[in-house]
C-alpha cells in the first residue's frame, strides 16, 4: 500500500506498501481427513499402461492402505461378533433416545458410501457420560501435560492450530476411551447407521482430545472429517467457557431449534455426544472465554475402502511434494468417481493455479458454487482469482455472497478493505478492516488491518488516528517495518522530524531490513529529514522562509 511521505523524501525513496497480509489463495487443505495422505507412498504415474489400469493400481494401492490401518488400530475394536451381539444388547437397554437433524437439503453428496449414511446429525437428548467421569478425563488430560512439561502439544485443523493431542497418547485417557468404545461409542453407532455394516467391522481410524481456548483466534474452516464416520463428545460443563459449538452446512435453524444457537451451533453440555457420517461439511466456532473440552473420533469400515477419500490425501501429498500435474491426475479421477463430493474441485483448482492455468481454475470454481452454492472455500478463491485478474466487482461480490455464508470470514473482509483502499474508498476500507478485526483474527493478520487502516486514515486527512492506528500495529508485531515507517512517514508530513527520524533509525537498528535497497531507502530517508531539519534551523535563525 503507498504510504504518506514528504514530496522530496519520496523522490528519494518512493513508498513502500503495506504487506497485504492474507495468503493470496486459502489453502484448499482444511479438514482432518489430510492424515491419510501421511500413508501415501505416492504412485508413479508417467509411463506406460492404460487409464484403467492405472485406476485399478491405485484403487488397489487404497486397498492396501486400508488393511494396514484397519489391523494396527490403536483403538478397541470387537474381536468377534459373539462380543459384539453382546455389547448391542447392553445399549438396547440403556435406552438412550436422540435429538437429530436433517442435513440433506443439498445437490452434494458425501464422498464414500453416500447409499448406506443418510446425511443427519443425532445428538444425545440426555449425557451419555456422568458429569464426575468426563471430569476425571480432563484432569487426567491435564495431568499427562503437566507431567511431560511444556505444556499441551498443538494439532493442525486446516489453517489453525488447536491445543490437544491424539488419544493413544495420554494412557489414563485412552484406556477409558477403549472401554467406552466397547460399552456404548461402537453400537451406538451402528445403531444409527445400521446399513453401513456390522459393528463388528467399525475402527477407529483416529481419535483426539482438544482443548479449546480464545488464543486459538478464529472460527476453524468448513471442513470434512477422515472416517466413513464421527463423534464428539463435550467433556466439560457449558457454563465454564463462552462460545464454542459446531455448525453444520445445511442444518436448518429454525427447525432445528432444540437442538442449535442462535447462530447455528450445535449446542452440548457435558457427557452429551454427537454422531454424524464424517463427510458431512462442519465448522468449529471460537471459545471466547474459558476452555472447552472435546473428543473427536473418526471410525472407518474394516471392509469398505473410502476410495475418494483416499484419493483425496494422495492428491494433497502429491500437491505438497509440488508434483501438481501428478495431482490433478489423480483429483480428475476421483471427480470421476464421484462427480457430486464438493471436496475435489478447490483441491483440482489449486493444482491448475498452481500450473498456471488460472483460466480453467475459474471454470472449475464456478463449477463447484453451481453443484454448492454455499461452499465458502470455493467462493473465496474464485473471489481472489477474480481479484488478481483485476476483476474487483466480481471479486466483491463473491466475498459478499461468502459473507453471507459464513459472517465471521476475517480474511473475506480484510481482502475487501484491500479492494475499496486500491479503489480510493478510504471509508470502505476502513470499514472493512473494522469488521475483520471484530472476527478476532490472528495476530499478524490483526497488525496488518491496522497498518492499512493507519493509511486510510492518512488518506482522510485524520492524523491522530492515522498514527494510533500505527500504534496499534507495532504493539502486535514489533519488527514490522511497514508500520514503522508510514508511522515515520506520517510524522514528517506534520514537521515533526526529531520523531520521524526516531521510526527510520529504529528500523535500521533493530528491524535490519534484509532488502540493501529497503535498507538504503531507510538509511536515506534519516539523513534527509536531518539536512532538512538543519536547514529550517539555520533559515529560522537567519530569518529567512524555509523551503
């Protein structure tokens, strides 16, 4: 972004921009189904054979993957169906009744066995588990932390990092977990879903423990689970954090009100548990005060391949290790299994960006909002394609229609402000940054509106908040020099030159940029500010006008 300076100073040195902050294009690789790509060995897929035959190696090549995962679970699995038949009667009579939801208002489909999961959501009507026992699991949570040191791990969910770690890691937990497994978890799901198979063949392909806290930041993105199937169980009472809960893409609040929030969020107190096949695309609110406690668990089928799925993490792998066309490859083949799992399309238009085929990219975007017109990640980066092709209306109004969708899209507002600054709307702009800072966005991204919103200050004419605005920027990040220098720049605009040259100085002492060029301009700009600030010394003295 161009920043305010003194005519002679910018002859020198000319603006520096902003950083935009934002990524250019949101990663398309949110959701916890990316695990299975770990697994990946990553077929070769230049050479000779036939289409088919290449399909058929890397459907056998899922298959594989899915033996070895299925026998070296972590996780209690039943051993025979004697053991299971048993465990199904116990449930029976625990009588446990169901709040549930619809989710199958729309035209997309889940990415395996979309016939044998109806696309819904059940919640226990009354806790599952005693208050006292998922007490004992957090204390015995924070117990294993504190014992190792260091405090809880971290585990990446698409763009955030969420304090928790896998279950089989925490002894005390995992041993309940197995046990729970047995008793209730494994035929209740079967109880839920009884066309998908025997629960004898239901395994846990992972499951976690979270701790959600307000330093996480954001909302998590819309996202799909690893596993045919999920659950989530709250583990702490309600009334110990604010915030939190889950949305589910079309889940209609209205009809739903005994079971969701004001904002569409599933409500769970503690012990209650939620099930839900693990294609169906889900949200995780922020915690604003406190913590919240939950446990995720993904279950797979011991006899049915996720192919899609599996398809999905090889892409992402092939992506990541930068083979794109190898990539594609494989994403084309996974639409043409299941042309209607939105999953596909934003990974596919990734690749063909990344190929530099941004014009086919489009299409397949444009695509993906006709099959799910409420598929935020794939208005979001139609919308930063239109952006970079210089169509700022188009990409306007996709961040519009995304906002609608998901009103709590930091990055949605902070690109618009971007846009309405390029367009010399000053007033927009800031209005834009406002709203992203009131989504509670990471703190780089939080920095960066307020540098932006220093400079439509600027552009107002608004000195006082100009330079506030630049506060507020260093405070969050001390090193960044696009702040330190409008805020310098600012400065010397009003004449008030010891000050600017204290902002040049800093930068070139303590920021050190790693630019000779941005160096020099920093070194420059101090030495012009002092010449000048010597020269109007030596006029006033002479009583001469300064220039």
């Amino acid at each position: 972004r161009r920043c305010a300076m003194l005519t002679s100073a910018a002859l020198l040195i000319g603006a520096l921009h902003v950083v935009a902050g934002g990524r250019q294009a949101r990663a398309p690789l949110g959701g916890f189904w990316q695990r299975s790509a770990g697994h990946s060995r990553g077929l070769e897929f230049r050479g000779g054979g036939s289409e088919q035959d290449r399909v058929d190696a890397e459907c056998a090549e899922n298959e594989r993957e899915h033996e070895s995962e299925c026998a070296s679970t972590d996780y209690f699995t039943f051993a025979s169906a004697t053991a299971a038949v048993e465990a199904l009667a116990a449930v029976e009579a625990l009588a446990v009744e169901f709040d549930s939801a619809d989710l199958s208002g729309t035209n997309v489909s889940l990415p395996d066995f979309a016939e044998a999961l109806p696309r819904r959501v059940a919640r226990t009507r009354a806790a599952l588990f005693p208050r006292d026992e998922c007490a004992h699991v957090v204390e015995a949570a924070e117990r294993h932390f504190a014992a190792r040191g260091g405090g809880w791990t971290s585990l990446s969910s698409g763009r955030f990092s969420i304090a928790g770690d896998w279950i089989k890691n925490i002894p005390e937990v995992h041993a309940w977990f197995d046990e729970q497994l047995e008793k209730k978890l494994l035929p209740i799901l079967h109880g839920l879903f009884p066309d998908f198979g025997h629960v004898e063949d239901l395994v846990v392909h992972s499951a976690y423990l979270f701790k959600y806290t307000p330093e996480q930041g954001e909302r998590t993105d819309i996202h799909t689970d690893s596993g045919c199937l999920s659950f989530t169980i709250a583990l702490n009472p309600s009334n110990e954090y604010e915030g939190g809960g889950t949305w589910f893409e079309d889940l209609d609040v209205e009809e739903n009100s005994n079971l969701v929030g004001s904002e569409g969020q599933m409500l769970m107190d503690c012990g209650h548990v939620a099930f839900r096949p693990g294609g169906v695309r889900h949200q995780g609110f922020r915690v604003s005060r406190g913590h919240r406690y939950v446990i995720g668990g993904f279950i797979m089928h011991k006899g049915k391949t996720e192919h899609v799925r599996r398809f999905m993490g090889r892409s992402t792998s092939l992506a990541q290790q930068g083979r794109h066309a190898d990539a594609e490859t494989v994403l084309r083949r996974t639409l043409a299994l299941n042309p209607t799992f939105d999953g596909a399309y934003t990974l596919l238009a990734d690749c063909l960006t990344k190929q530099g085929n941004e014009a086919e990219a489009k299409d397949v975007l444009r695509q993906l909002v006709k099959l799910n017109p409420k598929h935020a990640e794939g208005l979001y980066s139609l919308a930063v394609l239109e952006k970079q092709g210089g169509n700022s209306e188009a990409a306007l109004r996709l961040y519009d229609q995304l906002l609608g969708i998901d009103p709590y899209d930091s990055e949605a507002y902070f690109n618009m402000g971007e846009i309405y600054g390029a367009q010399g709307d000053p007033r927009r702009e800031i209005t834009m940054y406002e709203q992203c800072l009131r989504c509670n966005p990471n703190k780089d991204r939080r920095a960066k509106a307020y540098g932006n919103m220093g400079v439509a200050f600027g552009d107002l004419g608004q000195f006082d908040q100009e330079c506030e605005m630049y506060r507020r920027a260093i405070e969050l990040e001390p090193n960044m020099l696009s702040a330190w220098y409008s805020y310098g720049a600012a400065l010397a605009t009003k004449g008030r030159y010891e000050e600017a040259i204290e902002k040049f100085k800093h930068i070139l002492a303590h920021i050190s940029p790693s630019d000779m060029r941005t160096y020099q301009a920093m070194y420059r700009a101090s030495m012009l500010l002092q010449k000048r600030r010597q020269e109007e010394q030596r006029a006033e003295e002479a009583g001469e006008e300064t220039w």
